[in-house]
C-alpha cells in the first residue's frame, strides 16, 4: 500500500509540475498585454499592480477554475461529500479573483467557462491527468484533492510575499484560508479510510500545523493564518 501511495503522489507531482511550468509563460503574456491599460486608469481608487500582482491574479484564476473543474468531475464519480461542497467553494474564489481582474482591467485567462474546458492546452493537460488520477479509485480521487489545495497553498504564500497591494492581499489570505480548510477536508477523508497524504509543495511542519488546528471561520485566521511563507514563484 506505502509503494502503491509513493507512486500516486510523485505521479501527481511531475503532472502538475510539468504543466504548471509550461503554462506560466502564457499567464505572464496575459499579464504584460495588460500593464499598460491599467497603468491608464487614473479613477482607480487602488494601487496600480506590478506585473507580478498582475501574473499572479491571472494565474490562480485559471488554478481555481482547475480546482473547481476536477472536484465538479470527480463529485460525479465518487459520492464523497468533500467534492461536492468544496466545488462550491472553488466557485467563490473563481468569483473573488473575477472581481480582482474587473478591477484591474485584466484580461480574463478564462473564456469559456465550461467544466472541463481550458484556454491553454497545457492547462488542458492537467485537468485531463488530474481526472485520469483520480478516477482510479476514491482514495486516489482524495489524493489528488489534497494535492491541488497543498499546490494552492504554496502558490498563494508565494503571491502574497511578492505584493503590496492591500486589496489583493486580502484576497488572498481569504484564499489562503479556504485552501487551508479544504486540505483538512481532504486530509480526513483520507484518514478515514486508513491512508495518509505526504505534502508536496508545502513543508511537513506547516502541513502538520495545519492538520492540527481547527476549521478556520469567516475571515479570521486559525494559529496558523498569518503564515506567509515560501520562496518566490521564479522557479516553478
């Protein structure tokens, strides 16, 4: 069973961290097309983003539509509860980040809305492998949830770091709060079937607090909330 779960976990790692590298060079020419537009916007009653803030908005758009998408599929398959309502949350962020991109006169990665449907083949590719995975067994369907909220979690600590802005922040760290509480979700799913999940992007110790401290409410933080950790996103 330790081989069996070794193997599904490292498969999961290349899969999304062989397409996620490939993708963000198309998140970042959405990005530069749209610099100087909000440079323009003189009734902004916001800071204008950095090209960073502005990569990073766009990239976790289409990450939650990947969340979002696979938990809406895979629901279907797995009569798991943590599908069906994590899909809903996944929903929020989408919208959450809709708004951050209507305020800042971004363009929006996502032009077809429709479960399964990417506008990148390489985003294409992993929701396609994250089903494949997923669709082996109920357990292989919680790993790879677990797997997207850790990637998720790692990737908002990342954006967080890098910005200054107060409104995108605050996004995130109610992002970052959803995340942590759907990893939780996944994580006793899991155990209650008699396996565990080894993290991928985030460190063993920050997993562990999270795992261990209670589902975190509204908009404050649980212990470990205000974590804002991790390397910046250069190297994927």
């Amino acid at each position: 069973m330790k081989k069996k779960n070794s193997y599904r976990k490292m498969l999961l790692l290349t899969v999304i961290g062989a397409v996620c590298v490939l993708s963000l060079g198309i998140n970042t020419a959405y990005g530069r097309r749209n610099s100087n537009r909000s440079m323009k916007n003189k009734n902004q009653r916001v800071a204008v983003l950095n090209q960073e803030d502005q990569e990073g908005i766009i990239w976790m758009r289409s990450e939650e539509k990947i969340a979002r998408d696979v938990y809406i599929t895979l629901g279907k398959e797995w009569d798991l509860p943590q599908f069906r309502n994590i899909a809903r949350s996944e929903q929020k962020h989408m919208n959450a980040l809709k708004r951050l991109l209507v305020l800042f006169n971004l363009t929006d990665p996502i032009k077809d809305n429709t479960v399964g449907v990417f506008p990148s083949t390489h985003f294409q590719e992993l929701y396609d492998e994250l089903i494949e995975l997923g669709s082996q067994s109920a357990i292989d369907a919680l790993i790879v949830g677990a797997t997207i909220e850790d990637l998720d979690i790692k990737d908002l600590q990342e954006f967080i770091v890098q910005t200054t802005n107060t409104k995108v922040i605050e996004t995130y760290e109610n992002l970052l709060r959803g995340s942590r509480n759907h990893l939780r979700a996944f994580v006793k799913g899991l155990e209650a079937r008699g396996e565990t999940y080894t993290p991928q992007y985030i460190s063993q110790e920050e997993f562990d607090e999270i795992i261990s401290t209670p589902t975190e409410r509204g908009g404050k933080r649980g212990k470990n909330g205000g974590k804002r950790g991790g390397k910046r996103r250069g190297n994927r």
